[in-house]
C-alpha cells in the first residue's frame, strides 16, 4: 500500500509536522528523506529494508558512496543529498557554540565534537581556540594520524592560539578504536601542552577523548 493511502496521522511526513521529529522511528525518519520507494514497496518499507542492510541509522549516515550507492533506491544524488544534511547538522552546532560559553554548554561540546571525530578511521588531534569570554573563535584540526595515534607538536598549538589571539584551548582527539579511555601519551601530551601554552597565559580548558559513544573529559576526572 502506497504511504498517500495510509490514515493523516501515520505519514511519516504528516506525523513529523504535528507531533515533532523526535516522535518517529528511523524508519520513518529515512523514508522522508528517501521521499520515494520503489514498485510496489513504500519508501517506508524500503527504509526498513535499509536499515537491515547497513545495521543501523548510523551504519547507512557514515557509509561511504560506493557502499552507499549499491542498494535500489539510493545513488550519487542521494549521497550527494545526505552529506549535505550531515554538514549542515555539524554547522548547526557550531553556530551553537560559537554564539555561548563553551564552558556553560558542556553537552553541546561534546556533541559537536563527536560528531567531528566519532567516525574518522584515523586519529585527528583538534582544538577549540576560544576568547576571554570562553567562546569558540575557531576550530582547527591541528594534526592527523593514524589509526594508531597522531604526531602533536606543542609549538604548533601555542603558534596557532598566538595568531588567533585565543585567551583558552580546548583540546580533543579521537580514539579510532572506540575506546575513549585516555592512554598515558594522552596524559603525557595534555600535560605538555598545558606547559606551553602556560607560559603565553593560555588556558587548557579541557581535553576530550572521542570515541563510539562515549566522551571522557580530562577536567572530570581532576586531570586538568
């Protein structure tokens, strides 16, 4: 049966209008942005199908095009469409968070930066440059790596925090284990950089350690 033969109210399209995005399921979540299904299959079924096939919402958002565009019903276009929506989401909260106090929106931080760097397959080292009033002047991806770790350079980090005139520093990185239990290095590099930049009186915030699902913060645990 074709979605337009369904009651008002269980249209994925109708529902999301009068009860809210948060009220439908991922499949009924894909099916909008699928718009259509295929002959004789509804765009929501054929989300369903989808969502079998890649294991989750997550594994169809972080596939790559060649995985992406294999099924029926999905292509370039569609991958094209999806990498935009994700971006615009990243944007969303960057625009967030540079309009408040990084330090008062602890959740919109680590949300951002997760979104960043959850899914990289290679270990990216960023900071959150911010002004006396801790709000976000800049993000930088300052150094990458591989699946093993990354080369961070405390020098580097005091240049860039120099030239954008940054009052505090928020570090982070990712583990692309999924792990985010900081390592020694981890701790070793943090204590590094909070020794450099301490002698241009520049703040180390915090660092946050990604991984799936989870975010360990350094100033939490009294690291920092």
């Amino acid at each position: 049966m074709a979605i337009t033969d369904w009651p008002l109210h269980e249209r994925p399209r109708e529902k999301l209008l009068h009860q809210g995005a948060q009220a439908l399921s991922d499949a009924e979540l894909l099916a909008i942005f699928l718009r259509t299904g295929l002959p004789g299959k509804s765009a929501v079924d054929l989300a369903r199908e989808l969502l079998q096939e890649f294991g989750s919402l997550r594994g169809l958002l972080t596939a790559d095009q060649q995985s992406f565009c294999k099924p029926a019903g999905l292509g370039t276009a569609k991958f094209a469409q999806l990498q935009a929506v994700l971006e615009m989401a990243r944007r969303h909260l960057a625009e967030q968070l540079q309009k408040g106090d990084a330090l008062t929106s602890p959740d919109l931080t680590r949300r951002y930066l997760s979104s960043r760097l959850r899914d990289r397959d290679h270990e990216v080292f960023v900071c959150l440059f911010l002004d006396n009033q801790n709000r976000v002047i800049r993000y930088d991806e300052m150094f990458r790596g591989t699946i093993d770790g990354a080369a961070v350079y405390p020098r580097e980090v005091v240049k860039r925090a120099l030239s954008l005139g940054a009052a505090a520093v928020i570090l982070a990185h990712n583990h692309p284990s999924g792990v985010a239990e900081p390592s020694r290095a981890d701790r070793s590099i943090t204590e590094r950089l909070q020794q450099a930049l301490g002698l241009v009186d520049i703040r180390v915030l915090d660092h946050l350690v990604v991984g799936d699902g989870e975010v360990v913060s350094f100033a939490e645990r009294g690291w920092i």
